[in-house]
C-alpha cells in the first residue's frame, strides 16, 4: 500500500568564492583563554598541527558585501531549478542559521525580519500561506529542519518544502582565538517533497537528542581572548576537547537509534554524510559506530568530506556535501537509486540528531 513520504527533488548551494588558506593566519596575533599572547614564534608550528589534527587547509568566507541571506538566496535558486517547480507551490520556508545576517566589519547580527522571510520575498513569493520561518539549533540544524519538514509533509500538512542551512561563522569568531580557523562561511538547501510511494524511500527515520545539564555550554559566546581589544562584542566560543569526547560519545548511539527505527543495519548504508566540524572528529565517530555492529574497517568511500577545503560552515556543511554528491562534483562519489544515506549532525546546545534516507 502507497505511503507518503517526503521526498528531494532538488538540491543546491553556495560556496563563497574568497578562498582563505592556513598561511593567511601566520602573521595573526593569538592569545590563550587567559589573554596570554600566544608565542610569535610558534604561530607556524600551531597552524600546521591545527590542520594535522582538524585537516582543514583552507576555508570560504563570503565577500564583505553578502550576508547568510544572500548565500541562502542562491543556493535555494539553485535548488529550486533543479527540482524544477513553481515556488508559488512552495508551503514552507525554512531557513536553519544562528546569527542571522551579520554584516562585515561591525559584526551588528540583524534578525529582523527572519532570514527565511527574506529568501521568500526575494524570490518573489506571493503565496501567503507558503510558510517561512528560521531555526537555530546549533550546526545541527539544517538536519532539524529537515526533520521538521518531514513531519509537516507526512501530516498532509503540506506538500512542499524549502529548507535552507547557511551561516557566516568568519563574522562571529574571535580573530584572537586559535580556534578561528575552523569556521567558514556557506549555505546549502533542498527541496523536499510528499510523494507517495509503495516502497520505502526518501526519508525513512530521524532521532534527535539535546544533553544541556552536562554539555550545554560548550558552546558559548564569550568575549575576545584578547583582552585590549576592548570592542564589547561576543564571539563564539568552544571547549574543543570536552566537545570532540561527547561527539564521539554521542553520535555513533544516536546513528544507530536512526537506523533501527528504519529496520536497518549498518551493513545497509551507503554513504554516511556528517557534519563537517573536525576531519579527525568525524573519522573517529565513523569509527566508533562502526565497532557498534563489530566491523573494525571501515567501507572505502562511505564518507565523503569537504572539511579540508571547505571549512565548518556549521549549518550549511551538510547540505553542501549533499548537494556537491548529487551534482558530481566530488570525486569518487555519487548515489543511486537504492542507496541508504545517513545525514548526522553535531553542535551547540548540546545538540545531535541523524535522518536516514533512501535515495529513489
């Protein structure tokens, strides 16, 4: 019997085109937490254990003239043409970010009116009952949105669905903080539709999970590590190591949880596409859910990254990596109809959540 399920139709994104490479941080001026100047002379050796441990070699930010609205603009213009629709059939908007359009310079974050309202009246929607709204839920929230999205489509609440993940993390890091090299800018989006279907396909389960007694802040704004800067602004702050031990805590079980709830196994998923936080991070949560199921080598090419080049562009990584496997746009990887694919996310709040979807 044909079920409805919620379907991609079209996917899309929107990669900055400043490129900005390790060496572009060598004549920065560091401080540790305490506001110590981090020493001059060990700049180059910190840069090259940060890639060592992260494999981040360079990163995107947006020109100074854009804004998160603008790179989620185009990559939804971008989705919209591949699924090949009327955006007037659109009944949700849905824009995941947690800063909203942050301009260059004065970092003045504006979040009024939302960020999905925007996209929406840029693209010249005059439908009033196509539904636009934002969500921040840490990097995970692309993911979240998608599960949102899920629920409104099934329900028969609705039909179609844009979701959208873009975020200008350069805007809000701490120049003075070493773990400035991480973020990124970007914005990635898909389209999602209610389709019914006699077998399984599209998205077939989610879990989520949100510890705060714990974990809750570490993710945090705080102040410049250096202490003259004297600006009064907040940036983004991370406890790196408490962060990377309740990832690889966390992830693996709730990846699990999702599959169960699909009535998979491990041994049935094709490609697992993660949050691009950390290369060493995510290898490492791969491996640990792997030894969930006993396997102890991991299947060659089951986890596309784009970290290295691309950076942590929080919520925009997962739906860029998607959108760069649909169109054949990362070596050595590509979905066919069949194919099992696990989205997982991890972030601020603490927050991780994992969809499994079959691709039609």
């Amino acid at each position: 019997m044909a079920q409805v399920r919620s379907v991609i139709i079209g996917t899309g994104s929107c990669l900055p085109l400043r490129h900005v490479p390790n060496d572009a941080f060598l004549e920065h001026a560091f401080f540790e937490g305490e506001g110590q100047p981090y020493p001059a002379g060990e700049t180059a050796r910190m840069v090259a254990k940060f890639q060592e441990i992260t494999e981040i070699a360079e990163r995107r930010y947006a020109s100074e003239d854009r804004v998160a609205s603008d790179l989620a603009l185009e990559a939804a213009k971008q989705a919209l043409a591949a699924a090949a629709i009327d955006p007037e059939t659109l009944d949700y908007v849905i824009v995941a970010h947690n800063f909203g359009d942050v301009t260059a310079g004065s970092r003045q974050s504006d979040l009024v009116p939302t960020l999905a309202a925007r996209v929406k009246a840029r693209l010249r929607i005059a439908n009033p009952f196509c539904v636009a709204y934002d969500l921040p839920f840490g990097c995970p929230g692309w993911v979240q949105a998608v599960i949102q999205a899920d629920y409104f489509l099934r329900s028969g609440d609705a039909k179609r669905a844009l979701v959208i993940g873009a975020e200008t993390l350069s805007r809000v890091s701490d120049p003075c903080d070493r773990d400035s090299l991480i973020y990124a800018d970007g914005a990635g989006a898909v389209v999602l539709e209610a389709q019914a279907h006699d077998e399984p396909v599209g998205i077939l389960a989610h879990a989520t999970r949100t510890d705060t007694l714990d974990h809750g802040g570490l993710l945090r704004m705080g102040r410049s590590f250096d202490l003259d800067r004297g600006d009064g602004q907040l940036y983004i702050k991370m406890q790196g190591r408490k962060l990377y031990e309740y990832a690889i805590a966390t992830v693996p079980g709730l990846v699990r949880l999702s599959l169960e709830r699909a009535g998979l196994s491990l041994e049935h998923v094709d490609k697992v596409l993660i949050h691009q936080a950390n290369g060493k991070m995510d290898e490492a949560i791969l491996k640990r859910l792997f030894r969930l199921y006993g396997i102890a080598e991991l299947p060659k090419g089951i986890m596309p990254m784009t970290v290295s080049w691309l950076g942590n562009s929080s919520v925009a990584t997962v739906p860029t990596l998607l959108d760069l496997v649909v169109r054949g746009q990362l070596e050595g990887h590509t979905l066919h109809s069949g194919d099992h694919v696990v989205f997982a996310s991890v972030g601020a709040g603490m927050s991780i959540n994992s969809v499994v979807y079959r691709w039609p």
